[in-house]
C-alpha cells in the first residue's frame, strides 16, 4: 500500500508540466498590483487605503478583518444514560478572527503578506507570512507561510466565504479504532509552511506544485526528520491543477459588486503527507472540485479521497481508506441577501466499516452596503445512515454537534 499512491501522484503533477508545454505562453502587459494578495478581504486591482513611495516600487496595504459569532450546539446523549448528561456545550460567544494583515509589493516583482490573527495563540497567531517573486503570469515562486494548494473551500478568500463555517467533512478528525486515534488526520491540509511553484497559463490553466512541512499551521518550526520506509525528506508534498475556461475565477463564493460575469472550474489536487501525525502514517490524499459562478448564482462541489497508512515502525499493516464531500449553493435574492444551501457528507469511520454521517445546512447572508458589514447565519443538522450497531452509531459522531447553529457579524477594511 506504501508505494501504490505514488504513481497517480506523480503522474498529476507531471500533468502541470504537460499542460505548461502545450499551453500558449500570451504575453500580457504587466501589471504588478494584480499580483496583490491577501487571502483575506479583495484586494487586487483596489487601490484603497495604502502607502506607496514616489517612484512607485514599493507600495503597502493594510488590511482588517474582524469576526464575532454566536454559537449555538446541542448533543446527542450518545446514549449514555445520564442524568446529568450536558447535551448543550461549546455554546456562547466567539471570535473566531481578529485579523490585522500588510500586503504589498516591492521592486515591482515581489509581493508579500503577513497576517496576524489575534484570535489564536502560540504558532497559530501567525496566520501568513510570505513572499512571492513574480517571474511572469507562467512562472511564480512563493516561499512562507500559506495556503496549500488542496480543498477550494480553503483557498477561497476568508472574508468572503458561502457559510460562516467551512464543511465538516473537511474540519473534523477521522476515526481510527486503535489506540493510534489519539492523533487522527483530517481532508483538510490547511496553511503550511513551505515552497511552491505556480502560474496561469495561457488565461486558462492554474497550477501548484509546492513542498512543505506538513504540519499545518500550528507549527512554526522546522521538525521534519527522513522517512525510514520511503528514504526521502519526512514533508508534504502537494500539487493542484485547475482548467478554468473563462479565464481566471475569482476567490469569492458570491460578492455583491460581482453580479454579471461567467466563470467556470474544474480543478484536481494531490498531497502525500509522508510520515505524517508524529511519525505514524503516510497520508495520501487526493481532490477534484467544480465551481460554477454566473451572475448571482454561486455553485461549487468537492470530493477527496484520503488513504492513511501506517509506517513500518508501527509494525500493524493496517490502512485506512476515507471519502469525504460536500456541495453548496448560493443565490442573491437581491443585492443584499444571498440564502444559501449545503450538503455535506462524510465517511469518518472509514470505508473499511459500514455507515456514513450525512450534514444538510442551510444559510442566510446579509450585506449592509457602504458600511463592509457582512452577516451570516446558519444551521446544520447531523444525520448518521448505514450503521451496523448503535455502538458504531454513537462512535462515528463522537464530539460532534447533532445540531448547530451560527450568526456571526463580520467588518472587513
């Protein structure tokens, strides 16, 4: 099971280099501004408020975005028997980011982004923190502290964002029953330290190919040792290939001043997490995503497959297989309500048992012009099918809500 990943691995990012060698290189008059990035709020293309010197190299935006919700989650007793049992927990007032970021751009060539979210602690407080050389639309080296180039939940722009909460089916840990659960994967590889390579190719092809350290983004150090059964560097390797026919997407999920254009994605990724959760499993993941943005209608969809095998060390043989889902949709009413849907689904417990959770949702967002206020809500119901025994039942959930609700306010300069 070790080495049966590698090849589909290979060959996805051998498929960036072909798609590199038979894309028309079309040149474009440059401009540095459109290379701007926070992943935050928009910025691209938006001069706003920002410091630029006179002879126009080097140029800084500042840039807030602030988040404060009110949750609400009810349990299921699991069972238990309990008369004390607290069916309501993890609910109450939150900020989930009290962000305060720069971005900017220097020797019209580099761009760079450092965001602290203040809402975190320890490595987590530093969100971003990166350079990019901008060789060419075809040819563009980032280096630090960002977004992996998997699941387009993530890699849309944060403010801007279809449910106020991102799937679960991305979020939460799998399930392993052995003892090795104490530190399970998730689909999602989140922000990253590392390197990637990426570009547009001909207006229409987007890749990424990078290395990093697979920790995530709690992590700020380098711990990294050689892999034992695969004799390379112990890190994430990843790499995501989209065809975007109408030229580029945008990194919304829906955005009041967007309301008359036509975009269109197909998109596949693929990492392999070599000796990853503290040196026990090498995790191979793989993604495909579709989205679909035409005048007020947002589409998108996404399902990833995960295969975690545990190492030699280990001395188990096991593997677990998971599959994971969701799609949603989002449609302005008017230019300030946008309800929204979502089914999410997930196979926590692993293909190798029987049953599967199943997370509809549905969402309201409601923009208060001229002011960069943004309000979100939503509820998500947790349905369990397909189990073999209650046992199984109450294990697949475990620590997650049967019912959820969320408002959360959100400010963006």
């Amino acid at each position: 099971m070790k080495n049966k990943f590698l090849l589909p691995f290979i060959l996805m990012l051998g498929s960036v280099f072909f798609a590199a060698a038979e894309s028309p290189m079309v040149p474009e008059p440059y401009d540095a501004d459109k290379y701007i990035e926070s992943d935050v709020v928009p910025l691209a293309g938006r001069k706003g408020f920002s410091f630029e010197t006179k002879n126009g190299e080097f140029m800084l935006k500042p840039y807030v975005l602030l988040q404060t919700a009110g949750k609400f989650n009810y349990y299921d007793d699991e069972q238990l028997g309990l008369d004390d049992q607290d069916n309501v927990a993890n609910s109450g007032f939150e900020i989930p980011y009290a962000i305060l970021g720069f971005s900017g751009r220097a020797f019209n060539k580099l761009t760079f982004n450092l965001t602290i979210n203040a809402a975190k602690t320890g490595a987590s407080l530093l969100q971003q923190a990166w350079v990019d050389v901008n060789l060419k639309d075809q040819l563009r080296f980032r280096v630090g502290k960002f977004k992996t180039p998997f699941n387009q939940a993530y890699l849309v722009t944060l403010g801007e964002t279809l449910f106020p909460t991102l799937p679960t089916s991305l979020t939460t840990s799998l399930y392993m029953d052995r003892s090795i659960n104490s530190t399970p994967p998730t689909f999602a590889t989140g922000f990253d330290l590392g390197v990637m390579m990426h570009g547009l190719l001909g207006g229409k092809w987007e890749y990424n190919v990078g290395i990093f350290n697979g920790t995530g983004i709690d992590v700020n150090l380098a711990q990294k040792t050689l892999s034992d059964d695969l004799g390379i560097p112990s890190l994430l390797y990843a790499g995501r290939i989209a065809y975007m026919p109408n030229g580029p997407i945008p990194g919304h999920q829906g955005r009041i001043d967007d309301l008359h254009s036509e975009k269109l994605m197909f998109a596949l990724s693929a990492s392999y997490n070599v000796e990853a959760n503290w040196q026990t499993t090498n995790d191979f993941r793989l993604g495909f995503e579709f989205t679909y943005l035409k005048n007020r209608l947002y589409l998108s969809a996404e399902a990833y497959f995960l295969n975690s095998d545990f190492v030699e060390r280990q001395r188990s043989g096991a593997y677990y297989n998971y599959i994971g889902g969701y799609v949603q949709a989002g449609y302005f009413v008017s230019k300030k309500l946008q309800p929204a849907v979502r089914w999410d689904f997930l196979d926590r417990n692993s293909l190798g048992m029987d049953g599967f959770l199943n997370m509809p949702a549905v969402g309201l967002n409601y923009y208060i012009m001229g002011y960069n206020l943004k309000l979100q809500a939503m509820y998500q119901f947790l349905g369990r099918w397909g189990h073999a025994t209650q046992d199984d039942r109450e294990l697949d959930d475990l620590g997650l809500a049967q019912h959820g609700a969320v408002v959360m306010m959100q400010f963006s300069f």
